[in-house]
C-alpha cells in the first residue's frame, strides 16, 4: 500500500509553545476502529492550555478533540457504520472499561481513560482514527460545520440535564459567557430555566450575544454589582442554580452569593490552581455543590437532538472558519 502522509497540527514536546503543524503518516484503523475524514474541528479552551502547557499532554500529539466528518475507513469487526456516514465521536479513546464508571457510562471518570487531542492522536488533521463503540450519527439536516460542536454541546447536556437537573421556572445564573457558557445557556432555555448571563467588559461581544441566544439579562460586572442586579432579577431571594463557567475566583464567589438558600452550585469552569472562597456560606445557607466534567455516554445523544431541533443554535457560536494551514 502506498505510504501517505498528512498534514497536521502537533504538540511535539512539553513545554509553552512547542505546538507545529507537521507531515506525518495517515493513520489506518485497527480492529473496532473508524477512520474519519475531518470536516470540520472546534479549537477548544483546553487546547490552548495545551500550547501553554497548562493542560497535560503525552507529545508528540497531534491535538483536536470537537471535531465532525465522514466514515472513511472500517477497521475488522465495525458493521455499525459505513464509509460516507456523517459522524461525530466522543473523545475517549482509551479507557479500561471494566470499572464502575466505564460501566455507567461515565467514562470520563475511568482513571485509564486517555482521549483524543492530547492522549492520543486527535482530529487537527486530515483523518482521525476513533473507536466504532464512541461514534454517534449526525442527524440529517444538521451539517458537519454544526456537528463540529456535539462535544461542547453534550458537555452542557451533561452540566444542566444530567448533573444539575434544572427545570422549568428555574432562575439560572450563568457566570462566564465563553462558548461552555453560552451553550450552557441554550440548554437552560431549552429546559424552559431563565437565564441572567454574567461576563466581565472584554465579553461585550458575547454579552450581547448572550441576550440574542435568550438571556433575560446580560450583566458586565465591571459596570453593575452583580448580587444587586441578581436580587432584583430573581425577585429577591436569589437564583435557584448557577454554573460556574469562567474558572476564576471572582467569578465563583459571584455564584455563591448569586444563590437563594438551599440552591444550588454547579462548578463546570476549571481554576487551575488552589483559591480561596467564602465556602461558610455552602454550610449556612444548605447550597448545593456539584461538579461537571466533560460529558458522559448518554449526554451525546441529546445533544445531537438539541442541534438538530435548533433548541441549540450552532451558527453563532463560530467565530471563524480556517484551514488547517492558517
């Protein structure tokens, strides 16, 4: 067979920096594997930790882990999917599937699980191998541009269906409007929850996008208090739940007085490093604290449901659209 060659976008050694587009061989799929040709692939917070070596990584490896495209090839053994089927696929590559939560389906959780993008080869490249059991269909009329953003999409899936459980009538709190927090934001509004959406001056942008994706209120807190305006909003006891998605300090002490008595804390953003909080307050007023990581087996579903029903616009969260050589 002739040998080809790829381009690619790679971590090539540890390190800030140290990320290199490449030439390197076109992968083949094993057993229970699918190749995918990439159509189209998001480039996610984590990656850029990658490039500054904030996130850990096993280089070189090429990066890239929300991602759509097309069955190209099938390793011995798939017969689920056929070359040409518009697919997406959860990033966990590796994982021990014995344990209790590979079992769950909350795979994530699997202390052998390495994914795509910084564990294993990911998808900023022409192909991208994948085990068949973590590919899912593309619902017809949803395009690949779109789909690109399922791995997002069932993260908030998982953040607000599975782990928090938000209801109609909820007054929701969603601290941080990068694209988690404006997806997460949709799947509130998809759940009938209000939402008051929370950035800083340098989210003007998103801000205003926010109020367009079905925010009741957008608020910079570098020009209003934030507990003030969430006082009068939610009728004065304060929000029933609110996402913590902007990983900093600030921000989750916002949150936690933003919340009512007996509310509840949903930590989605990632700090990165020790803080300290006013945590007597989860103690006197009976919060709620939940974590929320990535997703699990049974987010992917809904959320490709939520893409295909437009309950989740996708369009304008893209920002641009470039090649693999830009």
């Amino acid at each position: 067979m002739e040998d080809r060659g790829m381009k690619a976008v790679m971590k090539v050694r540890s390190g800030p920096g140290n990320v290199e587009l490449r030439d390197v061989p076109e992968p083949e799929p094993g057993p229970g594997q699918v190749r995918i040709a990439v159509a189209a692939a998001g480039v996610c917070g984590t990656d850029i930790h990658i490039l500054r070596d904030e996130f850990p990584s096993r280089p070189p490896v090429i990066l890239g882990h929300e991602f759509s495209g097309r069955v190209d090839r099938l390793g011995d053994g798939v017969a689920e999917f056929a070359p040409g089927d518009s697919v997406v696929a959860m990033p966990a590559a590796v994982r021990c599937g014995r344990c209790r939560y590979c079992l769950s389906g909350d795979i994530l959780m699997c202390e052998g699980r390495r994914s795509i993008g910084h564990g294993v080869d990911g998808a900023f490249a022409r192909y991208v191998v994948v085990p068949a059991e973590m590919v899912h269909r593309v619902p017809q009329g949803v395009p690949l541009r779109h789909a690109a953003l399922a791995e997002p999409v069932a993260v908030a899936v998982h953040a607000v269906s599975e782990r928090s459980k938000v209801t109609a009538g909820d007054a929701v709190l969603v601290s941080g409007v990068g694209p988690i927090g404006l997806l997460i934001l949709q799947v509130v509004r998809a759940h009938g929850g209000r939402v008051l959406a929370a950035g800083t001056a340098r989210d003007g942008r998103r801000l205003e996008l926010a109020r367009r994706l079905g925010a009741e209120r957008a608020v910079d807190v570098d020009e209003e208090d934030l507990g003030t305006v969430t006082r009068a909003w939610s009728g004065g006891d304060g929000v029933d739940v609110a996402f913590e998605c902007a990983g900093a300090p600030r921000s989750l002490d916002a949150c936690l007085g933003a919340l009512r008595r007996i509310g509840t804390l949903v930590q989605v953003g990632l700090m990165g490093r020790r803080i300290e909080c006013d945590y007597e307050q989860v103690a006197m007023h009976e919060l709620g604290v939940i974590g929320s990581y990535g997703s699990a087996r049974t987010s992917w579903p809904r959320a490709l449901q939520f893409l295909a029903q437009g309950r989740v616009q996708a369009e304008p969260m893209i920002s641009d659209v470039l090649p693999i050589t830009a």
